[in-house]
C-alpha cells in the first residue's frame, strides 16, 4: 500500500538470506502481476490503474523475467532484487 523503499529494501534482505525464498517471491509475483493484468483487460476501472498503468504492469512483468534470467546465471541475488523493488517506486 505504502511506497516505502527501506521496508522494501529489509524485505530484499530477509528473503535473499533464505534458500528457496527469492524463487518463492518471484513465483508468487509472476502470479500476481499475470492476475494483475488480466484484471485490467475485464475491468477498464480498476483499483489500481491510478497508481499502475497496463503498460507499466506489462514492462514490470518484462522486468521480472528479466531479473529471474539474471539470478538463474549467477548474478548478485540482492542487487537484482533491490532494482526490481526501485522499479516499483511509482506513485
């Protein structure tokens, strides 16, 4: 609800220490942004449209994959996440 990017940035850190938790947000994510968008194409007024566009819920489902891709070739586990949280700093 808050855009608070410390909370944002503590919750990054607790879920990178954990095995099996950062596939477990990435998955539960992808769930939601896939229900996200179909959400906006039945409903043209829906809740969050003022705070999310339909395009930028498509280029942040985009950037998941991307950030998936990234963490599955080894790169800085947190460094992908914290830029994923920075990209939902909208509103």
């Amino acid at each position: 609800k808050r855009n608070d990017l410390v909370q944002k940035f503590q919750f990054v850190e607790a879920i990178e220490k954990e095995d099996g938790e950062v596939e477990l947000f990435l998955d539960s994510l992808t769930r939601y942004l896939r229900k996200l968008v179909f959400e906006y194409m039945k409903m043209p007024r829906h809740a969050l449209l003022g705070r999310f566009t339909l395009e930028d819920l498509v280029n942040l489902f985009e950037f998941l994959e991307k950030s998936r891709y990234l963490i599955d070739r080894n790169v800085n586990r947190k460094l992908v996440l914290e830029n994923l949280m920075l990209l939902t700093e909208k509103g």
